[in-house]
C-alpha cells in the first residue's frame, strides 16, 4: 500500500509541528496541494516566506458552520489533525481551557466529515501523554495499554483518540490515530530538550547566568523531528485505517542525562538550578514505547542518530539573535 494524495489539510499549520509537517510534505511531494488551517500567529509569516504555494484559511475550529464550509470547499484527500492548546504544563492553571478547546475543534472537524461524506483519510495526531504513569511491568508500551492520563492536556488527547475511534468504528471514516513520543521541537521551548538548548545557547552569548530545569528524573524515548515528521506522511501513505500507532524513536534516556549530554556540547560551563515552578503537579516517569506494530505495516524507522539530532538542536538555537 502506498496512497497518492492531490491534496492535504493540516489544522494547525502554523504551530511548531504543523509548520514542520507542511516544510516536510512540501519537500516530499511538489505536486501535492496544501492547505492549512490557523487561529493564533504562531509561524505564519514563516510559512508564508518560504512557503508560498501552501494556501492558509485562518479559522477558529470551535466554529463548527466555518470548518464544515472550508472542508466541503477543498474537500482534501488527506487531514492531518493536528491543531490543539498543547503544553502540560499549563493545562494544570487552565483546565477548562484546554478541555473544552481540544475537544470541541476534535469533535467538530470529524462531524463535519461525516456530515459532509467525506472520504478523506484523518491522521488524528495524539499523545504519549494519554498513558500517564506506567509501571515498569508494562514498559515498553504497547498500544492496547489502558490510557490513564495524568494532565488535563493528556485527558484531552485522550478525548481526541477515543472519539476518534468512535467515528471510525460506528461511522466508518478513515481515521488512523498516533500517539507520538517525545521528539526534538526547538519550535517550541517550553518542551525540555528546547528548553535546555535555548538556554545553554543564552549562557554561551552571556545573555543567562544560569540554567533552571523541573524535574529530571523522567526517562523518555527520543526522536528526531525530521523523522517524527516522516512518521506522520509514512502513516498517511501506508498505515492500515483504523489502527493506533505508538511512534517513537529507539534512544531511551532520563531527562538529566539529556541536559548532561547538551552540556557537554557547550564551550562554556553552565550552572543549573531548580525552579520549582517547572515542576508539575504530576509527571509521568517512565514513556518508553513499543513501535513494533508501526514499523511492521509502514516500514518505517528512525534515521537520525541520537547525537546528531543533538547537535543540530542547540545549533538551532546558537543561530538565532
């Protein structure tokens, strides 16, 4: 199976991992017709620099009338769903916010393509957060583990991926769901690998004194963002609808040792302390996933070696003013 798709839709374009999916299928395939949905700035002029024949609708997906209209328009082969507020850590002071927002803009893209008798193929872009805290018993994770989230964000993703689920057994769409595992994002810095980088970075300019961090004993599963990205257009061109992807990559290591790693790179000597304020009212420990499932039917695997992907990240961040 290898799908050919005209056109696309990404919701949130414009957004760290919106921006990054649009660079990547624009790159991968030059006839395909992109399209992007945004409500908040985010990336846009960048977007519209660099990449001009993608076509930008700005629209609020909480108003159901407005995305039915623009899909019946562009009626796309292939939605990447990937618009959502997404920060854990904030989620915890905003709850609501982020509940109703996740859920509603989730809810009303998929009742519009029912409504509408769409056949577009939904990628609906999840979370490793759904699992919440897994006990060593179950490491690595495999897709059938029971969600158990630990954030008003992760439940909102979990809301995503059930309803989701819902639509494609009791209404049939094509819906394949992911649940994504930590990957490099210098896009966006309040993740932990862009956070250290950014201000190790700030350090070596003499712009910071010293690094603050939260918790450092959570041990994750690192991917490149490049082959983050190439797993979302791999499940697009040859995952089986219907099913739950885990996508991760295959470097395993607790976030100290992460920050360690980064330090290491540097050329001058970086001081760190806690903040308690990044701490979180609950963190999951232990998200090492079990890719095996997604491997077997896309054949796809991570490319960029752990180091490297280190390298070019705080390099992403030395280059900016």
């Amino acid at each position: 199976m290898n799908r050919k798709f005209k056109s696309c839709l990404i919701t949130g374009i414009v957004g760290s991992a919106g921006s990054y999916l649009a660079e990547y299928i624009s790159k991968k395939d030059k006839k395909i017709k992109i399209y992007g949905t945004y409500r908040s700035r985010g990336y846009l002029n960048y977007i519209k620099k660099n990449y001009r024949k993608i076509k930008l609708l700005k629209v609020d997906l909480n108003n159901f009338s407005k995305i039915k209209k623009i899909l019946k328009k562009i009626k796309p082969n292939v939605i990447f769903h990937l618009a959502s507020s997404a920060d854990v850590r904030k989620s915890f002071s905003q709850p609501i916010k982020f509940t109703q927002n996740n859920n509603s803009i989730t809810i009303n893209l998929l009742e519009s393509v029912r409504q509408l008798k769409l056949k577009s193929l939904i990628v609906v872009c999840g979370s490793s957060e759904v699992y919440g805290n897994v006990s060593k018993k179950d490491i690595p994770i495999k897709e059938n583990l029971i969600m158990k989230p630990a954030s008003p964000y992760a439940v909102s993703k979990a809301f995503q991926d059930l309803i989701s689920q819902v639509y494609f057994r009791s209404f049939n769409l094509n819906i394949i769901i992911t649940r994504m595992f930590s990957y490099t994002n210098s896009r966006r810095k309040n993740l932990f690998q862009s956070s250290f980088a950014n201000q190790i970075a700030k350090i070596e300019k003499g712009k910071l004194k010293r690094l603050k961090h939260g918790n450092l004993n959570s041990v994750r599963t690192i991917v490149d963002v490049e082959d983050a990205m190439a797993a979302y257009w791999m499940v697009a061109k040859k995952g089986k609808i219907g099913e739950i992807y885990n996508i991760g990559g295959n470097k395993t290591i607790s976030v100290k040792q992460y920050l360690n790693e980064l330090i290491k790179l540097s050329n001058k000597k970086i001081n760190i302390i806690l903040d308690k304020k990044l701490i979180r009212p609950k963190d999951v420990t232990l998200q090492i996933p079990n890719i095996n499932k997604f491997k077997k039917h896309t054949k796809w695997s991570p490319k960029i070696k752990f180091k490297e992907s280190l390298k070019k990240l705080l390099e992403d961040f030395r280059s900016r003013p």
